[in-house]
C-alpha cells in the first residue's frame, strides 16, 4: 500500500484527519517502517533531522531533500540492524509538514498535509532540540518525555528510574541512533492521553541520558506506550494523542 488515500473511520483524532494518504505500517526491530514512494523508510520523531541513501524523497507530490548521514550514522550503519534494509530515516524536520497517524492495530500509516485543529483528547506538544515533548504523569509526578517512534521500549533517566519498581531482568535493545545496547528494566504507572496504565521501562544509556538530563527531559516515550493503538502527532500543531491498545 503506497499513498493511496483514505478517511479515518474509529477513534476522534481518525476522523480528524480527514482525506489523507495511507501506507502500509510494519515493525523491524522495533521501529516503524513504511514505503513511500517505493522506498522504505523509517519513521522516527526522536530524530530532528532525515537523512539517507537518496538525495531526496517525494512525499505527496512534495520533494524533500535528505542529508547524507546525521551524527555520523548513516543508513548503511542502521540497515545492519534491521531484517530488511531501508532507503532512508525520515525525522521531524519532515514529519512536521504533515499530521501524522501510527495505527498499529491496523498496520496502516496515514499522512495529512492539512492541519486540523487538535481534537479534544490531544495533549500539548512543545519541542527540545526539534524533537516532540509532551507532559506525563509517572508515578504521581509529572514528568516531560520526548515522543520517540525510534524506540520500541520507554526509556527513563536514571534519577526518574529509581522511583519505579526494578523487575530483575535486562532487555537487548536497538535505536536508530544508538545502535543495539542492553538495559535494565523497570515497571511504573503512566499517564499521558490515552495511555494510562503499568508500563515497563528501560534506563537510557550514555550519552543519551547526560543529554536529557541537561535538557530537563525525564525519558522517551516509546511504541510499548502505545501498543496496538494509535498515535497521532501534529508537530505544526503542537499536538498529540496517545491511544494505548494492549
């Protein structure tokens, strides 16, 4: 499925989107993979910047120029990683031109160049360093996480970790812009949108968690938030909402 366009039809922020484009949503070591164009990619909003192995993509009849690499990585590192290579990581410098749909129970991806208002479950979005931060209540405490559809698991600092529970166990990861590490893991009670429940947590390693730490972010929320839901997210909008399903 590639651009073919669709209306929303199951939940407020659905059919708030109104006509749009649908691609088809797949999961590869955790992160979102979509075709556009004939192109796979990844999509992840903790990355301010989309690069890859073409100088440019065309998104709904846009074209949108690609740096080569980001950090030093580029796709080749990230592709070693994956079941199956893609072409490209698109990151919110993209992303913001659209609102964007992630539904997971559906395995459908769908892209709104239109702006609709925020519907009335949203949560406000602001952004650190062009990555999306939204309010979230851990533990009775609230506590500012980044929206980050390169993570598979949610990730906390380690100050904010120790006031979840630890569950003695370890867990191999991978994000696109770390590369595979191991974490331990930690369970606690969430509330953000719709996603309200016990969730379980990684710790993020260096020098991801200094960074946070000096930006005065307490982690990353990533798909586990989610599940088999949908999250949608209008970074020109400044807004979100987080259906947790599963």
């Amino acid at each position: 499925m590639d651009e073919k366009p669709t209306r929303g039809r199951h939940s407020d922020a659905t059919r708030m989107m109104g006509a749009g484009y649908a691609h088809s949503l797949r999961i590869d070591n955790g992160v979102p993979v979509v075709d556009l164009s004939g192109l796979a990619v990844i999509l992840d909003t903790g990355s301010p910047t989309s690069f890859g192995t073409v100088g440019a993509l065309d998104i709904q009849g846009r074209e949108f120029p690609l740096a080569s690499h980001y950090l030093n990585l580029d796709i080749d590192a990230i592709n070693r990683h994956l079941r199956s290579p893609v072409a490209a990581l698109i990151g919110t410098d993209i992303l913001r031109e659209f609102v964007v749909m992630f539904d997971f129970g559906t395995s459908v991806l769908r892209m709104n160049a239109d702006q609709p208002s925020a519907p009335q479950d949203a949560v406000r979005v602001t952004e650190v360093m062009g990555v999306p931060v939204v309010s979230a209540r851990l533990e009775g405490a609230d506590q500012p996480m980044i929206i980050d559809t390169g993570a598979a698991l949610s990730y906390l600092v380690p100050s904010v970790a120790e006031a979840c529970k630890g569950v003695g166990a370890t867990m191999d990861d991978f994000m696109p812009l770390l590369g595979p590490f191991r974490t331990e893991l930690f369970e606690g009670h969430l509330s953000v949108g719709r996603s309200i429940g016990i969730l379980r947590f990684g710790v993020l390693p260096p020098p991801l968690d200094g960074l946070l730490g000096l930006l005065g972010v307490s982690g990353v929320i990533g798909l586990n938030a989610v599940g088999s839901g949908c999250l949608t997210l209008s970074l020109a909008g400044n807004w979100a909402t987080i259906d947790r399903v599963g």
